[in-house]
C-alpha cells in the first residue's frame, strides 16, 4: 500500500519537504493508517505532524475511548494530539440542521482551528477510494451535474492551508490489510452500520449489489471516472474563471452586471457556471440553482423580455435589462410614489432618490454664460415666465406623456423609456419636473419643449440635481 | 405527452419545414408513438414520412408479425413503409461479435440504406428517457469518462443525415399512456425482458431497485445528468477541437506528429482528448484507451526518455521524440542492418532507405565552383587521394565513433546523434559513409575530419546522396 500512497502524493505533489500537516484522526482503521503511513514518511518528505480527533459526543462512553485510543497511539509514535469535546447534538438542535451536516461542519471548524493553533500548512485525511465511489454514486442517486460527479478532491485548498487525501486511490480492504500488516488497532465507529443514513446504505447495500450482479471492478471504476471528471471540470472551470472576470462587473454591493450579448455567445456549459460562480460571488448556495431553475432562468436571460424578473432563491434574483442582466438582492420595498414641490428659487430635497434639487433664477447674459458649461443631463434652464407654477418633482405615473425637445407632438412616457432602453426597473427612480402643464424634464434623459427657453426669455429659471451626499 | 415532445423538438432544432424523416420503427410502443407522434406533426412542420422496419430474424415468426404489424399500421397513417429481412443471427456468427451489437450493427447499416434510397435528411428513433437513464447506469457500471455518461444524445450527425431522438426527454410510462390515449397498438418484444443482457438487467432490476429503496426520481435525475454533462462535453469537445487542428499535424498516411511543448502545455482534460481525436483520426477505436492505458501514456509522454515507445493497442504506438512524439502503426520491420561497397565514380542503390548515391571524381577547380552551390547536407567533397578504399554506405553499428569535422578527438556516434537530438527510431536509418580507416561522413548531418579537403587536396571526390524517386 505505502507504494500506492507515495504514487498518490507524487501525482498530486500532496507534500513538500518541511510541511506542518494536521491529521484528522476518528480511531478508525483509514484515520489510524493515515497517521501510521504519514508517520513513517515523516523523514522522506521531513514532516511536522499532529494529530486531531474530535470527540462530538454522539456515542456517549464509547467516544470518550476513541478519544484516549487515539491520544495513547499518537503518544507512542511521538506525534502531539489535540482533542477537542464538542456537543454536536446541541449543535445541531441550535442550527436545526441534520446530525451528519453538523457533525461535519463542527469537525471542519475544529480541524482549521488546530491548522491555525499550530501554524500548520496542510490538513490531511484520511478518505478512500471505497469513499469515493460511495460518494460518486450518492451525487448521482441525488441528483448532479460534472462538479458532482467529481466526487471528493484528492487536494483542496483550505481556507490558508491544503487539504490532501493520500487514501484516496486505495480501498478499505488494502487498509484494513495494512492495519493487519503493520499490527494496527483500531476502533470500529458502529454509526457506518447503520443504514438509516443514505450514505451508509449506499455503502453496505448498493456498492456490494453492484459488485455482486454488475461488476466486481464497480469500486476501482468510480474512482477513476471520479478522476477524469474532475480533470475535466478543472478545465471547464479555469476557463469560466476567466470568462467570469471578463463578463461580470460588481456594479454594487450584493450586485453584479453581466452583458447579454457577451453572455448569449457563451456556450450553455459556460453559461451554467456563469450562474453558479455569480450566486457565490454574491454569498448565496450554487445548489439552489436547480436543473429545472437554472433551465428556467437561462430560457429567462435568452428569451425574456426585458424587466423579465427570475428568482434564483429568496430574496436573490435575475432581472433582464436592455443590454445587461443583473443578478442580486431583490428590491423589497414596495413601488412607491414620491411628489415634492420644489421650493424656487432654494432647495428641494427628495429622501426616496438621496437627491437634491437647486433652483436658481438667473439673467439671459448668465443663462448664455452657464449653458456653454453645463456638462450631462443634470442641469436644465427654463422660461421662468413661462412656467405655470407650482413645479413639483416626482416619479412616472401611469399614463404620462410629453413633448420631448424638438420634437413634434407628445409621446408617452413609457414608449420613451422603452426607445432610450431603460430598464423597467430603473424608470420609477427617475425624477420628473412637472409643471401645471405637464411634464418640463425628465431628469438625467430629456428636457421637454414645454418651458423652454426661447429668444423672447428673460429669466431663466436653472435647476441642477445631484446626489445629497455630494451637497 | 405532445407537449413536451414539441418542446424537445424545438429545444434541439430537431425539425425544419421541409424535412424528409426516416422513422426506425420496431412495432413497440415507443416506435409506434414516435411514428404516430411525426404523422399528427406532419403539417406543422411539413414533413415527408416514411417507416423502416428491421426483420433481424431473432425470434422466427413473432418477428415475422411485428413486420407485418407495422407495415399496416404505416399503412393505415398513409405511410410508405420499408422492411428488411436480415440474418442477424448468421452476421453475428461471421463478425464474431455479440448478439445486441450484431444487431445494433445491422440495423443501423438499414436505416443508412434508406435514408439513402428515400432521400431523407433525419432519422428519427424513438429512444425515451428510461433508455437514457438505462444508458448512463450501464456505462458507469461499466466504466466510463465524460463521454461515456452523456449517454444518448438528442441530436448526432449521421453521414449525410441527421439522427434526431424527440421521445428522449419523454417517459416509457408517458408512452405507454400515450398508446392508450390514442388507442394505438404495439407489439412487445420480449427479449427485452430476458435478463441476461446487462441492459436489460439495469432496466428492470437495479433502476427499479434504485427508485424504491433510494430516490423515486432517479430516472428523471439521471436524464438530467446526461444533458448537462452533454453540454460540457460538447464544449470541451469543441476546445480540444481547435488545439489539435493546431498541434496535430499528419506526416504521413496513418502517422501523426504532436508538438511536445505545446500538448504539455494542455490541461490533461485536453491532453487525453487530443490522444482520443489522434487515435480517430488514425481509424483507431478510442475506446481501445481504457482509463489504465491512457495515464501510462500520458506518463510516458510527459516523463519518458526520448525514443520511448507506449502502445495504444496492437499495431499502433506513441513514440517520444525530442520535440514531437508521434502516434502511428508500429514499425513491425525488424532492425536492418545494410552495408553496400559504394561504386566510384559510380552510383549505389541503397534500397532499405530508397536512396541513391553518386560519386563523382573532380578537379580542384571544379570543386572550389562547387563548393558555393551546396545547399543542405546531402553533399559532401573528399580528398581521394587521402582516403582508405573501399567506402562502403551503411547504417551505424553499436560503438560508432568519429570524428566531426573541426572538432578535436572522436566522439561516440550515438553521443552525437543525442546532441543533435535525432530521435531512436530515425538513427538507423541515417546511411554513414565508412572508409577503411572509419566514418567519413554522417549523411545529412556531420561531415568527419577523416578523408576532408585540404590545400594540397588534388582530386576531389564529391558525393552526393538523393531519393531514388527524383533520379
């Protein structure tokens, strides 16, 4: 066996000369021949090694053995061995989550917390490739795609440590030889017997059925199309990393743009993990992008209408605009309508947008002055005398129209947003000027015909909106 | 039902206006539905239909019946129908191959024929989503990539057709309510229930196995599976399509040359596709690289010494070279020694190399015009005066040693030949000239101070060394 570990290593260039490497030790024959075969490599590759064994409480007496079992192996090798007691039933009560998810999350926390405590750089464990074809075949039995299939990495970047798997390629049974072998004891963990778990069924019944009426190979075959997989979403995964940076702009916290056209001429593979990467860019889970969600949302992106709205999980959502789509928290608040008067001349402040409107009255010379600067579509000037008081600011309601400058006749509201190619989503923020006769300007887009200055004006009335933060 | 075949027909552009469609049909309920399906889309999608019926002669007159059954049911529908009677017992005996292939084989090779006969551009078969299910169990039970667990895909080229499946996203048990609905009748071939065929022990042992005890939804996941890795796949296939249009050159008939370099640079996701694409594009079976065999290979090309040979099955190799390795037929030739006395002035026949060489017996004069005119090293001039006779042309011998012009002392032949970085198996087949007191020139490469021309040189012979072909 040692020959086929050393091979895993080598492949995967597991260990470096000089490594500090956790162990994570259960008692169990793999965890007390990971510890043993690190153990007598501990020269070849110069390594620090330290045990960690988890006692999480669910067996009572029997945990408490495992924990002085493994303390006293460690301790005759000469290895340091950390043991930490954590209640993981109570854990689990708190996060109401199931007894193996919590069992697993407590027993990562603690294994990053011993990699830290004692400045090791690599985290090794001790699964095997009678692990791995379980977990090939429970992802399929699930339900999954490529990344699924991949079953366990064989190396995994941890959070500022690697975690490694040297068992990896080798069966239970040439472990448990090994433990024959090398005069190993070991502790026998009786959960793995129980089949309520899907896992442990998979493992006691449908890996033996298998190898029984299929194929007597089933175990070593998984394996292997577990390693090419993984090859392969390693590829796949490289190059959606660099179309990822390229497509995908953060345009605010918990936001982010991706280009339609950019996105459309990606392949539907590419696109998939387009989606999957930006959920977890934005902290959500890429398992609630469903096959059926994320066929839906992708038919949404190809084929939608523009506003087209598509949820992802609660409170995360798709939204189709005109030339990108935006994936992120979905606004909560309900539409609302905001009308303020504006005060002229002063200052108008308008909380909904953090806006802030200046009115100012100025001559013709000033207005002729000041035009020539006037930079963007935040600043307009109108016929004072014109105007048919009061002017207010508010947002679109159904139904409005106007005249748009220099063009002939009204034309509604909606149709313009449509032709400037404004997102449903953005034309309730946008601000309005309208006077008694109607709408004057729509702020940051269009002036109206309506009060314009002409040759025949005299006062100018200059409006400006800019952010409250910038006043 | 017709719903969700529309939807898979349009997802895959599986239809166009126009289409001339060859249906396989056997007689069972899906074949049946799927030609009762096509006949009531006829005029949406203005289709030309035509049924095919493959009599392979496994069951006697049961099969006879199912010929019958389906020629009056296309009837009926107004549907020109074709039926071929095959031995398929008796190819199976010629081919020596399995039962299910011998017929998979035949009746493939039927449809292709009337597809050509009819002028169709599909084929239309009515695979459904169980089979795709069936598929992908089968082939991780048996051993499988990425391309093996795409299973069935909806949409595959044929030679001068194409091959559409729209049953596949559709359930045996949707089918067979369809048949009801529509009040069709089928045959049941009941060979589909006898065990002994892997498939059909997936099909009605472990899936229903897999639904009772483990998920009642496997069958629906697994087709989920396959389409998405199908996606993958295609681009994957679609990447490595590129790189070897790039890095693959064929240099001969059933001989291609790889840039060493440039496939290292691959991820080994590419890299084992390329070698796939080679073996294709060689006429091989890529399924002759079994999982095993492929690592050994990579291994070899990555690490192995140069001249190193790695087979992919009987007959065809993978040789290392310095720069490039090649994949083409063995060379089953033995090593051939040849040694021939040159005639001078004169020509030689070399024919293990199809080469031919001139001497040429040249004034001083003569040669110092010459001399300018040499392009290459397939000339070379000699002081004949200082040259022990006879020369002879041969191929190197273990111990070879001379002494390259301008250098001081001798050198190992085979020391120089690894200098120049000339691959193993080309050594053998660089001619040498010898002369009694040893090599005189390396043809093509090396010249040998032994026999050059001097000052006080008089007669100059001058060889010269060209394909027996331009002479």
């Amino acid at each position: 066996m040692l020959t086929s570990v050393i091979a895993m290593i080598e492949k995967y260039d597991m260990l470096q000369k000089g490594d500090r490497v956790v162990i994570g030790v259960s008692g169990g024959a793999d965890s007390i021949s990971l510890l043993h075969l690190l153990w007598s490599l501990r020269e070849k590759y110069r390594l620090q090694l330290c045990a960690a064994h988890l006692n999480h409480g669910f067996r009572g007496e029997e945990a408490d053995e495992d924990a002085r079992f493994v303390e006293s192996f460690s301790s005759q090798l000469g290895i340091p061995c950390y043991i930490r007691k954590v209640d993981v039933p109570q854990y689990r009560q708190e996060r109401k989550v199931s007894a193996q998810l919590a069992a697993r999350e407590v027993r990562y926390r603690f294994f990053q917390d011993i990699v830290r405590e004692w400045g090791a750089n690599k985290l090794a464990l001790a699964h095997n490739r009678d692990d791995q074809a379980e977990t090939v075949l429970l992802r399929l039995i699930r339900g999954a795609g490529l990344d699924g299939l991949c079953g366990i990495p064989p190396v995994r970047p941890g959070e500022g440590f690697v975690i490694i798997r040297p068992l990896l390629a080798v069966s239970r049974e040439m472990i448990e030889q090994y433990c024959v072998e090398n005069d190993l004891n070991f502790r026998t963990d009786w959960s793995n017997f129980k089949t309520v778990y899907l896992r442990n069924k998979v493992r006691l019944e449908l890996l033996p059925y298998l190898k029984k009426e299929f194929n007597s190979q089933i175990d070593s075959l998984l394996a292997q199309t577990a390693e090419m997989l993984q090859d392969e979403r390693n590829y796949l995964e490289q190059e959606a990393e660099k179309i990822f940076s390229e497509l995908v702009e953060e345009v605010e916290p918990k936001k982010v743009k991706i280009n339609l056209a950019g996105f459309k001429k990606q392949p539907v593979a590419i696109q998939r993990r387009l989606l999957r990467k930006a959920v977890i860019f934005l902290g959500g889970n890429p398992q609630d992008l469903s096959f059926n969600r994320m066929s839906e949302l992708l038919h949404l992106i190809e084929k939608g209408r523009v506003g087209a709205i598509g949820t992802i999980k609660q409170g995360l959502v798709v939204c189709k605009g005109y030339e990108d789509f935006t994936l992120g928290e979905e606004e909560t608040k309900p539409k609302e309508f905001f009308s303020y008067p504006l005060n002229l001349p002063g200052t108008t402040i308008l909380p909904e947008l953090s806006l802030i409107v200046e009115g100012k009255l100025i001559s013709k010379s000033q207005y002729l002055l000041e035009k020539s600067m006037v930079k963007g579509g935040w600043e307009a000037f109108f016929d004072w005398e014109k105007l048919s008081l009061p002017l207010i600011i508010r947002n679109r309601r159904a139904g409005d129209r106007f005249n748009p400058l220099g063009m002939k006749g009204t034309k509604k509201l909606k149709k313009f947003f449509i032709d400037r190619k404004i997102p449903v989503q953005e034309r309730d923020k946008i601000p309005l000027i309208v006077s008694s006769d109607g709408i004057i300007w729509v702020v940051g887009c269009q002036q109206s015909d309506l009060g314009k200055v002409t040759l025949e004006t005299e006062t100018v009335l200059k409006l400006k909106v800019k952010p409250l933060s910038d006043s």
